[in-house]
C-alpha cells in the first residue's frame, strides 16, 4: 500500500491545495481577498479602501464588479455542445467545398455526355462588364435601309395611284 494513501496520510494532508485561479493577476487576487475580507465583516469599507489605495467610491465600482462577476460565474451552464461560430463557419466552408467539387464534377459529366452525342459545347459565357456602360451602338447602314424601305412600302400600300414607289430613290 502507498504511503500516501493511507489513513493518517489523507488526515495530515493540507486541504485546498488546488489553485483557485492560476492565470490571475496577483493585483486580481488581492482585490478580490480585500472584497471578501470586507464582506465577512473583517474590514471596514475604508479600512479596504485604504488598503487597496482606492477612493470609496472606485471600491464600490470595483466591489459591484466583482459580486457581477460572482454571480454570472454561479449562473448554470447549458448541457451539451454549445454553438460555436468558428466551428460553424469551418463546417460551412467544408460544404462550399464539397458542393465546388460536386459541380465540377457534374460539369464534367455534361461534356462527356455531350460529346458522345455528337453536340457541340455551348459558346463560353460572355466576359461580366466591369460596371461601366459600353458606348451606345451606332445604327447599322443596313437597318436604316431597311426601315427607309418599310416606310417606302407603307407609303405605296397607302397611295392608290399606281406609281411604283420602290423605283424611287430613298430619302436619307
């Protein structure tokens, strides 16, 4: 049997061993063993004024932080996995992957497809406009012809005299 583990061993054995807080400051902890000193009637709140080299009124600050502090740290944890944004967002990018590789690969399908077939792959998609607006296209001489014709027609269809208006020469 361990020395240690024996009966008179556990009794002589100091209790509380286990650091309350180790990644406090010493600041911190001093502070907090003068509010507790205070609230077990051991010091008067100037006394711990005092002590602390504070105004009464920054203790009191100080003194409400702490007891929020308290109480917020005695409040009960939710069971379970809580959510987490960056595991939610590492989750959300490992399906954005999952779906990229998916539609390559349904993209790839569709060529093969198509090439046995016998189609011809669609035409690329045309370049995205960097947000400025093209110049305005000018009128092609064709359709201009073709609109002074129109009108050339719908005029001769309107004048039952009989003289053939294609003959003449079109107005621009």
């Amino acid at each position: 049997m361990n020395v240690a583990t024996t009966p008179a061993a556990l009794a002589k054995r100091p209790r509380n061993t286990v650091p309350i807080a180790p990644q406090a400051s010493k600041e911190a902890k001093r502070l907090a063993a003068v509010i507790l000193e205070v609230l077990a009637g051991l010091r008067t709140l100037p006394q711990a004024a005092e002590v602390l080299q504070l105004s009464l009124p920054r203790y009191y600050q100080l003194e409400a932080r702490g007891l929020r502090g308290l109480l917020e740290a005695c409040e009960p944890k939710p069971k379970g996995r809580q959510p987490n944004p960056a595991r939610e967002l590492a989750a959300m990018q490992r399906e954005n992957e999952r779906l990229r590789r998916e539609l390559a690969r349904q993209q790839s399908l569709v060529r093969l497809s198509q090439r046995s077939i016998g189609l011809s792959p669609p035409p690329a998609p045309a370049p995205k406009s960097s947000g400025k607006k093209g110049r305005r296209r000018k009128p092609l001489v064709r359709a201009l012809n073709l609109a002074a014709r129109l009108k050339q027609e719908a005029n001769a269809a309107e004048s039952p005299s009989g003289v053939d208006a294609s003959a003449q020469p079109a107005s621009p």
